[in-house]
C-alpha cells in the first residue's frame, strides 16, 4: 500500500473534556494565569461553545470542551518552560492546585513535574529543550 505524503502541518489546539466550561475556564485563566484566546458559540442555535485558553506566548491553544461520549478527564499535554524550578515554585505559591510535590528529573528525561486540574486532566511542565 502506498500513502502519499502528508502536507506541511502543525499542532495548533490540543482537547480537554471537561464537565464545567466556565469552571475550566477560571481555573486557567484566574489560578494557573493562562489568557483566554477564543470563546465562541455555535451550532443550529448557538446550544455549543468553543473555548480556548494558552500559556501566554504560546502558538497552541487547549480546547475546553464537554466530555466526547464520556467523562471528562484523563488527557495530558506538556507545556515547555523555561525554568521549571521557579514554575514550580509560582504555582505552588497560588495554592489550590492538584501538584506534584517537587519536579523529578529521570534518567534520559528533562526536568518535569504534573499537576492536575479539576476535572483529573494532566499538565507536564517540562524543561524546554535546546
């Protein structure tokens, strides 16, 4: 079987199902400091809503949408920064967020921690690498 080449793309909007969009939202925005970057409804009557929110600086976006056939939760992205150590240390200053105690470094790995948001969604802070 032969495919033919993929075009030229990139990763632009990672998903997460969550079960309270405006929740969602100020837990990004208001508790970790992310921007809003698109709210939008649609759909026959407007009965639909399109959320996205970012790190500032950064080209992706995360869609915040109701849970797909499901429950919400269980998805992970990673985001770069560039010191993990003192991401670490702003986040747990805000307090009230699901974190990690303290970064890990594994063998072969960078330096990284998880925390979680409302809904059990992952985020990685990952060292940016060179």
């Amino acid at each position: 079987m032969t495919t033919a080449p993929a075009p030229q793309a990139s990763l632009a909007t990672a998903m997460f199902g969550v079960s309270d969009q405006d929740a969602a939202l100020s837990f990004y925005t208001d508790t970790l400091g992310w921007e809003l970057r698109g709210d939008a409804r649609f759909g026959p009557d407007g009965e639909h809503r399109w959320l996205e929110v970012a790190p500032p600086g950064s080209t992706a976006r995360l869609a915040l949408n109701p849970p797909m056939g499901g429950t919400p939760g269980g998805s992970a992205i990673g985001v770069e920064v560039p010191d993990v150590l003192a991401e670490h240390a702003r986040l747990s200053s805000v307090g009230g967020i699901d974190l990690d105690p303290a970064p890990n470094q594994m063998p072969g790995a960078p330096l990284l921690f998880a925390l979680r948001d409302p809904d059990g969604n992952h985020i990685w802070i990952v060292s940016a690498t060179d």
